[in-house]
C-alpha cells in the first residue's frame, strides 16, 4: 500500500507542476489502496505503546486515510471527465492529506517492532546507518534528542522525520505538518515519528514528552536501516 500510493501519486506526482493534469495521468490505472495489515499484534508494543491505542489508531485513524483517499481519487477521476475545475482544486487537497496519511501511517508502523523482536535495539558500530548518524549528529543519543525537540515543537498535528537527501547524501531531521508526507521536501523518509494526539492521547494524555521519551524502547532500527539501503542505493 505504501510502495503503491507514493509510485502512483507522492513519489512522483506531488514534485511537478501543474498538479492537475499529472494527478490525471498517474490515476489511470487506478487501483484502490488497501489497509496493511500490522506485522505484529496490537498489544505487542506494550508498555510503550499501548494496544488500546495501537488499535484504534491502526482500524480508525489509519483507515480513515486510505479510505479518504481511495473516495479521493476516485471523485477526481470523476470531476476530471466533467471538466468541474473547482472541485478538481478542492480534491487535489484531500487526496494530499489522506494519500500523506496513508503513506505515512504505513511507513510509521514498519518504523516500530516489539522489544522482543529488536525494538529500540541500536545498529552496531560497522552498520552504514550508525556511521551517517554519527557523521550527522555525534551520536543516537544526540539524534534522539534532536528529533524529541523537534516533534516536541511541532504545533498542533504533525509528525517528525528522519531522512535521506539525495542530492547531499546525507541523513537529516524535518518536521511536517498535518499529513504532508516527508517526500515533497525531496527527502526520503527513513523514520516517522507520529505526533498527532491520537498516537498518544489515551496513554499520556497531553504530555507528549512522555510518549517520545517511551517510544525510542520501540523503534525498529533494523527497518530504518533498510531504508537508508534502499534510499541510498537509488
């Protein structure tokens, strides 16, 4: 879902100009998002995450998104054939917003992993990801830290990132508001760190400190490896 969406639609049409006509293009073939399924039970993230939240967020939230962009699109596709120019203006935000959440939400749980299964374990000191952290930042601890007060800061919804320049080859931190998924800046997203309420709320109430202080017990460091591999190769 997540390869999906961002080849049809963010990876490659949210960059250009005269978003229209390329929306119109890349939705030809348009197939449906799906939801993903979560690669670990909802509970399993425990005491970090709690699986009230995980469920909720994962069934409602994340849902919601896939579901308001599927509509999205489709209604564009619609509006497009009838020529309705204004409504096409008014989708091409709707599908952003939810084609960024879907994204978004998709990246964020691949980002986590139980403790049992290398949650919040650190890459040893030859991975490539340690050295770029290092180069970068000192440190995880400084990169951590960096990123807490950063998603600390961010005003209202939004989410903060860690991420892969390609141009510089280097890593680096961004903050994005709402949904706007990481990859219109041109960075690549490696990690996501969702600090919207619903990420938290039930667990930590309205201090969010408290919930990126716990969530680094669960990051999943081998997945954000993988996609500075990934990133970095292309």
């Amino acid at each position: 879902s997540e390869m999906c969406i961002r080849d049809r639609y963010m990876g490659r049409v949210s960059k250009v100009p005269g978003l229209s006509a390329h929306l119109k293009r890349g939705f030809a073939n348009f197939v449906q998002a799906k939801l993903p399924d979560l690669p670990y039970d909802y509970g399993a993230l425990e005491p970090a995450i709690s699986g009230q939240i995980m469920e909720l967020h994962h069934k409602k939230h994340h849902n919601a998104y896939v579901t308001g962009y599927n509509k999205g699109v489709e209604d564009f596709l619609d509006a497009s054939s009838k020529g309705d120019h204004n409504k096409i203006l008014q989708l091409e935000k709707v599908i952003r917003f939810n084609g960024g959440g879907a994204i978004n939400h998709s990246i964020f749980w691949t980002n986590l992993a139980p403790t049992s299964r290398g949650g919040g374990q650190l890459p040893d000191n030859n991975s490539p990801l340690t050295k770029a952290v290092t180069q970068t930042f000192g440190s995880y601890d400084n990169l951590i830290s960096q990123l807490n007060t950063l998603c600390t800061g961010v005003q209202g919804s939004g989410w903060g990132w860690l991420g892969y320049n390609p141009k510089t080859k280097q890593i680096e931190i961004k903050d994005m508001p709402n949904q706007d998924p990481l990859t219109i800046t041109g960075l690549v997203p490696l990690l996501g760190i969702d600090v919207w309420e619903h990420a938290y709320y039930l667990q930590y109430k309205n201090v969010r400190p408290d919930y990126l202080k716990e969530i680094w017990k669960v990051v999943n460091w081998k997945n954000v490896e993988e996609r500075l591999a990934e990133a970095s190769r292309n």
